[in-house]
C-alpha cells in the first residue's frame, strides 16, 4: 500500500505535472504494480483538479524494476556483487535476474 508520505510525493508530483502540462492533453503508460497505480491515481487526481485531460492510462507489465534474482544465501550475495562490480553495473546478469541493460532493452521496447 502506498505510504502517507508517498501520498504526499504523488500530489507534489500531480501540482507539479498539472503546471509543466498547462492544461494540454495527456497520455500514461504505468507498471502493474498496485503502489504504481495507487501513486498514478493521487497524480491524475491532481492532474484532472487543474484542467489537464487525461487521454488514457495503460498499463504495461515491461514498466517493472529490475528483477536481481532469487538471493537466499548471504555469501551468494555477495559474491555477485563483487563480480557485478568487476563485471559492470550495467552489464552485469544476476543469477536468474537480469542486467541494466535487460532493464533498458525491456523498457525501450
């Protein structure tokens, strides 16, 4: 469920949004997650309240964090990290995860 303060985030990001729009038209793209959607609807809320038209909301399940994998045993955390770290942030697969640049392929798609 989304906090008090990511409430407060949201309306923030919704006043400040409705000004950078200024009353034009809009289209949002939002992951599936529930704290998204409840975190869109504080924003569109605010958004509407300031005359910006909402044209539609879609929901895409590539819009998701990065998925790091499955990590039960501490020590192969660790060892990922240090080979991430070798490796590249950007570059780097987590064992049944995926790297940054499967993140950015996903999300560009």
């Amino acid at each position: 469920k989304l906090t008090d303060r990511g409430l407060v985030q949201a309306r923030l990001t919704g006043a400040r949004l409705a000004q950078l729009f200024d009353g034009q038209a809009m289209m949002a793209y939002v992951s599936p997650y529930r704290r998204t959607k409840q975190t869109w609807e504080a924003i569109a809320d605010c958004l509407r309240a300031q005359n910006v038209t909402i044209l539609g909301t879609r929901e895409d399940p590539r819009l998701s964090e990065q998925q790091f994998g499955n990590f039960q045993d501490v020590k192969a955390v660790m060892r990922a990290k240090q080979e991430r770290h070798n490796f590249g942030r950007f570059f780097y697969r987590f064992p049944n995860g995926e790297a940054g640049l499967d993140v950015y392929s996903r999300v560009s798609a």
